[in-house]
C-alpha cells in the first residue's frame, strides 16, 4: 500500500518532467544567467573577459538619462493605452452584447487584429501614416483638416500614434474578454432594477460596472503585462525615433544589451523591466482579489 | 445578462466600428494589387488596373520563399515539440497539483522576452548556435510551451475521470491513458493549441530578429528588408505583408473559440 502511494505521487512529477527540464534550460537557466550577467561587466565583442562590478549596472541606470526617459514613457505608453483599451473595449462589447443580423460574424473578425503577424501589419501602418501619401492623412483632410500632423515622424504626436496602432491590435481583445464576462452575468438584478425605474445609465453604473469589475481587472492586467513589454511595433514602426521620441524601455533594452554590446547593463535594465512588470501584475492581483 | 435586440442605430454602429477594425487589411490587400505609379497617386487611388507584379517581385526574390521555409519549420518544431512535452505536463498539472511547473509558466507569461533573449543570445553564441534552427526552435519554446500546457489543462479538466479510472483499471498505464484516452477525447483541442502556438511562434519577432542569420531569417523579419532608409517598396510590401499574415488570418478564423483564451494564456507580446 505504501509502495503504491509512493509510486502514485511520482507519476504527476515523471509526467511534468520532460517539461520541467526543457523549461529550467530555456527560461530557468537563463533568467539565473541574467542574474550573474547584471553583476558584471560583459561585452561580447571585446576581449576583456567579464568583470564583477556589483551593483555598478544598477546604480549606474539612476543617472541613465536616456533609460530614465525611456521609463516614464513606458509608462506614459500604457497609461494611454489603458485609458483608451479599456472604455473602448468595454462599448464594443455593450454593442457586440445585443441581438441583431450579423453578430456572430462581427465576433469572429474581432479577432483579426490581435492575431495579424505584428511586424507585417506594423509596416502596413507605416504606409497608411505616411506623411505625404498615406491614407490616414487623406482622410484627416477630407474631414476638413487642413494640416495633419506627421504622425511617426512627429516627436509629440509619435508615441500616441503608435498607443493607436497598438489599441487597433488590442482593444478587440478587451472587447472579447469584457464580451464574456458580460455573458457571464445574472440576469436577476438587471430584471430587478428595471422594474424598480432604473434608466439605462443607471443600470450601467450600478449594476454592470460592478458586477463586470473583475472582468475587467483581469483585462486591465494583461494589458498592463503587454503595453509595459512594448516592442515589436515600436521597433518595426520607428526604430525608437525621431531621436528617442519614442523609445520604449524594452526598445533601449535591445539597443543597449545587443547593438551597442553592454551585455552587463543591458541584462540590469532587463531585470527592472521584469520587475515593473510583476509589480504591476501583482498589485492588479491585490486589486482584483480586493473586487471579487 | 440577458441580451436584449439591438436598435438599428446600435446595430449599424456596431458594423461600422468593426469594419474600420478591418480596414487595414483591406487596404494592404488592396495595395498589394497596386503598380507604384498607383501608390504615389494622391489623393490615393481606391479603383485602379490591379497588377499582379508585386507577388510575381516578392516570390522572383529565392530568398522570400527561403523565409518562408524557415519560418514553417520553426513553427512546426515549437508546436510539436511544445505538444510533446506539454501534453503530459498538462495531464499532471489538471491531475494533481504541480507547484513548481504553475510557478514556471506564470513567470514565462510576465517576463519580457528580451529577459530570455540576452542570456540565451550569450549562450547560444558559446554554442555556436546562433543562426541555427535549433536555437530559434528552442527559444520559441518559451511562449509555445506554457500556451499548450496552458490550454490542455483547460481542455483535459473536462474530460471525466471516471473514463481513465476505467483504463487504468483494465490495466492501462498512465502513459496508456494519456495515449489513449485523453489524446483522442481533447483531439479538438490539441488541434486548437496547436493552430495558436504555430501563430505565436509564426508571428515572432523578436528572437528571430537576434537568433536567426541571413539564412535562417523567419518571414517577420525578412519582411522588414522592404523598407529602406530612404525608399519603401510599397507595392512588395503589401504583397509580402499580405501572404505572411493570410495563413494566420485563415487558421485563426478556424480556432476563433479558443483565440482569447490562447492569448491569455500565452505569452505573445515582447
């Protein structure tokens, strides 16, 4: 009996194994590497060979100008596309929660964007930006302004113009998560509140935006996760520019740690992204534990 | 919440706000039809002679079907060797409890990739691996093993495990049942895991970017060779960036079910 016990409690471990072992070597191992790296000195090309400097990356990056800018616009970058996301998202599907011809289909093309290869559709969005040709500012001008800005080009307008493209990739994922949250919603108090007189703002304010809170932490979260993680379309769309208009911190992560070959401080700014990054998701955790 | 029939008002809002989602699709479909005479047209032109010479440039190009190739093999590999492993993986995690895995993949879903990609970069550079498939294989499963361990167990919990008491009784091992039970009886789902995790490693970019070399470069970023400093070949563009994300377009509509929660799950962002 006890030999079976023994034997049974391996199985879910001998399973997971193969598993375990590939993840410790592709994720586990490295990330224990980035740890060491962060502490030294490392160049690639270079023949010196690593150094142990301690905690120098880490202190060095407080009076890093250029990673100190790129933070505050990552988090400028997913402040705008959380506050832009998450209404939008949520209106969609209100729409999207009624009845009418076509519905279904609308669903199932909502998931285009978000599953379009990012780099490709980056680059078609840099042709419809274009500053003289493009589509977007035809259509900005046929709406009666004369003077559009230059989009990428722009050092102002750049950044927002790439939380658009990024909320055209994203915002139909909030809108299908908030979809089947709604889905999931009791009928009872809607029926109860509409025989009590409540008007529809009403029953929006005080019935679905609370039920529907923790939905939307959960998009909120993942969001969070992604737009702080930013990169592929900055780095296809702008390269970070003009200047570093728009360099995102994961964008002056690659350029630092695999273009100017700082393998030390680059592993260092590494680390605080994925700090920032649980952080977030940990404190959007408390949040939601808090709501449900 | 019971749903209620939209007003047309609502309803045709709805069909325009999805629509303008769509645009840019039908506008790089559009433009890959475009000679570069067309594209330089302002205002720009919406009926116009549609030429197939943009795909005929794309494809002349060896190389384009080359990336092509990659990119299908490193997809293929992630996926399959993400099912091989994630499967059984899955089955633990559904079965018992499996702290340590749990703990891993929710780490490989918050970490910014660039996070893996500079130790691994090192790695594979002492291993002479960069520019293989192997090292674009392995670090794709990154993202395509936690997504499929993620989505099985989702699909493996609604099996009934009276099904596999039954097996195990009649004397099949655990691997027996894996084999025998749970794989036909989630056969949908493992073919919806697998569609989402070929995208995800199909639409990456990032670590082919660094990885790959001019030979094994992935279609994401080949794609980026058609614009230059000064001239972007606009009509190429279109055509390429049209045929690299039409067979993601397609296979998604298939999988249209599972797409959220596949992208929940996974780590498909940076």
């Amino acid at each position: 009996m006890a030999e079976r016990r023994a034997r049974r409690n391996l199985t879910p471990l001998l399973l997971s194994l193969p598993a375990l072992v590939v993840m410790a070597a592709v994720m586990g191992f490295p990330l224990l590497y980035l740890c060491f790296m962060s502490l030294h000195r490392w160049s690639m090309v270079g023949f010196e060979p690593p150094r142990f400097i301690g905690l120098h990356n880490f202190t060095a990056l407080v009076d890093d100008e250029r990673f100190t800018d790129s933070l505050w616009r990552t988090l400028l970058f997913t402040a705008l596309g959380v506050a832009s996301n998450i209404p939008a998202g949520l209106g969609i599907a209100l729409l999207l929660n009624q009845r009418f011809f076509g519905r279904n289909l609308l669903r199932a093309l909502m998931i285009l964007p978000m599953v379009a290869t990012p780099a490709a559709m980056g680059l078609v969005w840099v042709v419809m930006l274009d500053p003289t040709l493009g589509i977007v500012r035809f259509m900005f001008r046929a709406i009666g302004v004369a003077n559009p800005p230059l989009w990428l080009s722009d050092p102002f307008w750049v950044l927002p113009t790439l939380v658009f493209v990024d909320a055209w990739m994203w915002t139909p994922m909030v809108a299908l998560i908030c979809f089947a949250g709604l889905a999931a919603l009791p009928a009872e108090p809607f029926e109860a509140a509409r025989v009590d007189g409540a008007s529809a703002w009403q029953r929006f304010r005080f019935i679905t935006l609370p039920l529907l809170m923790p939905t939307l932490l959960v998009a909120v979260m993942l969001r969070v996760m992604d737009l702080l993680k930013v990169i592929d379309i900055v780095y296809v769309m702008t390269g970070g520019g003009p200047g570093h208009a728009s360099e995102t911190i994961n964008v002056y992560n690659y350029l630092v740690a695999l273009s100017y070959d700082r393998i030390g401080y680059g592993a260092a700014v590494a680390l605080v992204l994925f700090a920032i990054v649980l952080l977030c998701t940990v404190a959007l955790v408390h949040a939601r534990r808090r709501t449900a | 919440m019971r749903q209620r029939p939209a007003t047309t008002l609502t309803a045709l809002a709805s069909w325009l706000i999805v629509l303008a989602f769509m645009a840019p699709f039908a506008w790089m479909v559009l433009g890959s039809f475009k000679t570069t005479l067309d594209f330089l047209a302002y205002p720009p032109v919406f009926v116009f002679r549609p030429t197939l010479d943009n795909y005929r440039q794309v494809f002349a190009d060896n190389s384009f079907l080359r990336y092509l190739m990659n990119s299908t093999i490193v997809a293929a590999g992630a996926t399959s060797i993400g099912l091989l492993l994630g499967i059984p993986a899955a089955y633990a995690l559904a079965r018992w409890r499996q702290t340590a895995l749990g703990i891993l993949l929710l780490a490989a879903r918050m970490a910014p990739g660039i996070a893996f990609l500079i130790p691994l970069f090192v790695m594979f550079l002492q291993l002479h691996l960069v520019g293989s498939y192997t090292s674009l294989i392995l670090s794709h499963l990154i993202f395509t093993l936690p997504l499929t361990v993620w989505m099985m167990v989702s699909f493996i919990e609604a099996v009934p495990r009276e099904i596999e008491q039954a097996a195990l009784i009649d004397g099949c091992s655990v691997l027996g049942v894996i084999l025998r039970v749970i794989v036909p009886l989630t056969a949908q789902g493992i073919a919806a895991t697998s569609i989402l995790a070929f995208i995800a490693s199909w639409n990456n970019f990032l670590f082919a970017l660094v990885l790959a070399n001019d030979r094994t470069k992935t279609l994401p970023v080949a794609v980026l060779g058609y614009i230059g400093y000064n001239s972007i070949q606009w009509g190429t563009l279109m055509a390429a960036a049209t045929f690299i994300t039409l067979p993601v377009l397609v296979l998604a509509m298939c999988v249209q079910r599972y797409i959220v929660r596949g992208l929940v799950s996974g780590a498909v962002n940076g």
